[in-house]
C-alpha cells in the first residue's frame, strides 16, 4: 500500500504538469475545429479599432482598483506602511510573477512574502489575502444570485438547463445560509476559527520568516489570530472589501461591453455583469498556463447561453488576453526598474 501512495506521489507531479501546458493547445484545437476562420478573419478586419484599443485598456482602471482594495484592507488589518502608490506598484508586479504560476498563487505568495520581509507580518499579511479571495467570490455569488433569475440564458439544452438551475438554487441556499449564521454568530465563529487555526497559521509565518524579520512569537503572545480575525469579520473591514470587489466586476464587464461593440455586436450590459464574474471563477483555476485555452472556451460556452456566436465571443476572449497581456507587461516593466518599497527605520 505504501509503495502505491509512493508511485501515486510521483506520477501526480508528472500529470499535473502535462494537464498545465497540454490543456491550452488541446483546447483551443477543438476550438478552431468549430468556428468559421473566413468569419474570424473577416470580423478582426471589419473591428472598430479605436473600440478595441480602448476596450484593452480598461484593464487598467481595473487593476488600479484590485489594488486599492488590497492597500485598503492591509491598512484595516494593521498591516501597511506602504503607500498607495507603492501598494499599486508591487499589485502590479505580482500580477507578472502570477501569470508563470497557476491560478493566482503566484500573486498572493508574492504579496505575502514581500510585504511580509519589510514589516515582519507574515500572517496578517496572509489573512488580508485570504479575506480579498473572500470578497472576491462573493461579489461573484452576489451578481450571479441576483442577475440568473433576471436574464434566464435561452440557448442552453433543456439538461444543461435543469443542472445550471439546480447549482443556482445551491448557491442561493448556501448563500443565504452562510450570513445567517454569520450575522448571528460573528463574534463566536471568530472565536472558533481563531483556535482551530492559531497554531498552524503561526507555525506557516514561522516558516515564512526564517530570515529573522518576522515578530512571529510576539504575535502568539498578544493573541494577534484571535484578534485579527475579530477585526476581519467586522462590518468596517467586509463591506469596503464587497464594494471594491463589485467595482471591480462592473468595470471588467464594461470592458466586455466596449469589445462587444467594437465588433458591432449589441448585447445587454446585464449579459456582461453576469457572465464575467463567472469566467472570473474560471479563470482562476489553476490548469493552463496564463488561464489560454480556459479563456477561450469558458467565453464560448457562458455567451453561447445568450445566443452569441463562436466566432464573436472568440475574438473578444482574444481581445482581454490581449488586455491580460498589456498587464502583465507593465507589471513586468514595473518590476525590472522599480525597487521594493523599503520599510521605515
């Protein structure tokens, strides 16, 4: 059995890498299997150029506002001395650093660790992180509650319907189930989950902090979990997260807009709102490499609900990778000729 678990262990690493950089080509060659290359080639030439550009550079109010909201919520968690603009510059480059790894874990190891190395607070700075995740994915469970009802996709078979229909009456439920109890029992959930995790949080920022800069063991004397997580679940620290989070959403989907009419494309703001949350979930999951061939084929599969064409929603995924490109570029550029914020004497 141990020889199993073994071999088990050591194919796992093989199969994940193989799923990470085979993926993307498989995908986007089913891709091109189905669409029409003469409608492709003739909607890239018939664009709006002014529309796409412009709808590429939306990228950029978006980031800037991801990025307030993480200087936002370390200055609610006691964690920041870095400015707003230093807070803005090292978002942006730990968006480089995340498009080599899968997912987001490059950009939130990155932020943990650099803010961590100037101000010694690993686990708050973990904590913001965790709770900017958190707002995240409820702003998406927020719009896709309310919008579903609202556009009811049309194009979908009527199984794929009835499945789409039940994960929404689990995900109303569940939502309206977790602020119940959260509501109710703010105080004593933090209580609980400050015991359960304590020791293995602090045990991860000791890890974190061999170099000698972190006050780990202060931290565990003063009950900083406990506390922390008291101020996190606080109606101050939440609601700025949510509304940022949604801000965020709204100018991503304004984005889509622009591109949809670039290619003289009319579609319901409301279509976008609902949709790029949802591609937003799936972009974040950790099996391609830089989320190509999921962008695609997620884009194709949640417009094509609302009767888009392939071609269409093809070439607007195309264009936000374009824009996810751009980010990554200035992130990068940021990089190589800014130094890391340094921390007060």
């Amino acid at each position: 059995m141990s020889e199993t678990v073994a071999n088990m262990r050591r194919v796992m690493p093989f199969l994940r890498r193989t799923v990470y950089w085979g993926l993307p080509p498989l995908i986007l060659y089913l891709i091109f299997r189905r669409i029409d290359l003469g409608e492709l080639r003739q909607l890239a030439s018939s664009a709006n150029i002014f529309f796409v550009f412009f709808g590429i550079v939306m990228v950029i109010p978006t980031v800037v506002i991801g990025a307030f909201r993480w200087h936002l919520l370390m200055q609610r968690c006691d964690t920041a001395f870095l400015t707003l603009k230093e807070s803005t510059g090292e978002y942006w480059k730990s968006l480089a650093i995340g498009f080599l790894v899968p997912g987001s874990l490059g950009s939130d190891t990155y932020r943990v660790m650099i803010v961590g190395r100037q101000n010694g607070r690993y686990l708050r700075n973990a904590v913001v992180i965790v709770l900017e995740k958190l707002a995240a994915l409820a702003s998406c469970a927020l719009l896709l509650g309310i919008l579903y009802p609202l556009l009811a996709p049309n194009a979908l078979p009527p199984l794929v319907a009835d499945i789409v229909n039940g994960l929404y009456v689990v995900l109303v439920v569940g939502c309206l189930a977790t602020l119940t109890v959260f509501a109710l029992r703010r105080q004593v959930l933090a209580a609980r989950v400050a015991r359960a995790l304590s020791r293995r949080l602090l045990a991860l920022a000791r890890r974190a902090a061999r170099s000698g800069v972190a006050d780990s063991g202060q931290d565990e004397a003063n009950g900083t979990v406990g506390e922390l997580l008291r101020r996190v679940f606080s109606p101050r620290v939440i609601l700025p997260a949510l509304g940022l989070s949604l801000a965020v959403h709204v100018v991503a989907s304004t984005q889509s807009q622009i591109l949809f009419q670039a290619f003289t494309f009319e579609i319901p703001f409301s279509v976008n709102l609902f949709v790029t949350p949802l591609l937003v979930l799936l972009y974040s999951l950790p099996i391609s490499f830089g989320g190509i061939g999921v962008r695609e084929g997620a884009s194709i599969l949640a417009y094509g609900a609302f009767g888009v064409p392939v071609e269409i929603a093809l070439v607007v995924s195309f264009c936000a990778l374009l824009a996810n490109l751009l980010t990554y570029g200035i992130g990068a550029a940021i990089f190589f000729f800014t130094r890391p914020a340094e921390a007060p004497a």
